[in-house]
C-alpha cells in the first residue's frame, strides 16, 4: 500500500472515531444530574473531590483539555502523534519543529501540512484553538 494511501485511510479512520466519540459523548448525562424526583427543599449532597490517583475516577477537565479531547486526542493520543511519529506534540518535539509558541500551533491547525485535517475558524473559533494550544504547551 503506497504511503499516501495509508495516510489517508489513517485520516479516514480518525476522522470516523472522532465523529463516533463525539456524538457517544453528547448523548451522556452526568449520573449526579437532578431527577424530576428531587426538590429545591432537599438538602444538597456534599459531594468529596475524587482521588486523580485511584483508578477509574473520572476528573474534571479543563476547557482546553475537553476541546483537545473532541477535536486533537484521535490523532494526538497523550501527545502523541498516530499519523507522523517524528511530530509528537511533546515540548522537546515542538521546539524542533520550530513550534514555541500558542500562536504557532494555532497557525498549524489553520495551515496544517500532509496528514493533519485543517480546523478553520468555522470549525475550531480562535478563542477555542487558542485553548487548546495552551493546554497542548501546558499538558505535553
């Protein structure tokens, strides 16, 4: 299989299981959402912070965090990268590439090169690229 080929049957299936995580996610609801059974008169339940340690405890996310999981973490997984293993989105991997700066990653989202979809403003606002390309400098 020529290298274009699988780059694009890569992109394909990215593309497909963000579409398919995306929408699984929308459907959620929070098991702590009130039902039709409670009243204002109840007693609001304190509620402990969970323990980021202990397995399987869910942690709340930042804004950048939760736009970089819906829009990046397909491809970038951890920081990674499933289509250019040479372009890891790690600070050491960034700097070689010339990327310092939250400026310079938007401008990668909104002219990316071969293998990355682009993520013009109609698709990611530039309030939004601009929290993830902090939490990206922040996180990885």
């Amino acid at each position: 299989m020529s290298k274009v080929l699988l780059r694009t049957v890569l992109v394909l299936l990215a593309v497909g299981l963000l579409f398919a995580t995306g929408c699984k996610k929308a459907q959620e609801e929070p098991a702590n959402s009130p039902g039709p059974e409670q009243t204002a008169a109840e007693e609001p339940q304190v509620v402990e912070e969970p323990d980021p340690n202990q397995a399987g405890q869910e942690t709340v996310q930042s804004p950048g965090e939760a736009l970089f999981v819906r829009h990046c973490a397909v491809c970038h997984p951890n920081g990674g990268n499933i289509i250019n293993s040479e372009k890891p989105l790690d600070r050491a991997a960034l700097e070689r590439n010339g990327i310092t700066s939250s400026a310079d990653i938007v401008a990668i989202m909104r002219q990316p090169g071969p293998g990355m979809m682009i993520f013009d403003p109609n698709v990611i606002s530039d309030q939004d690229a601009e929290k993830i390309a902090d939490y990206i400098l922040k996180t990885f």
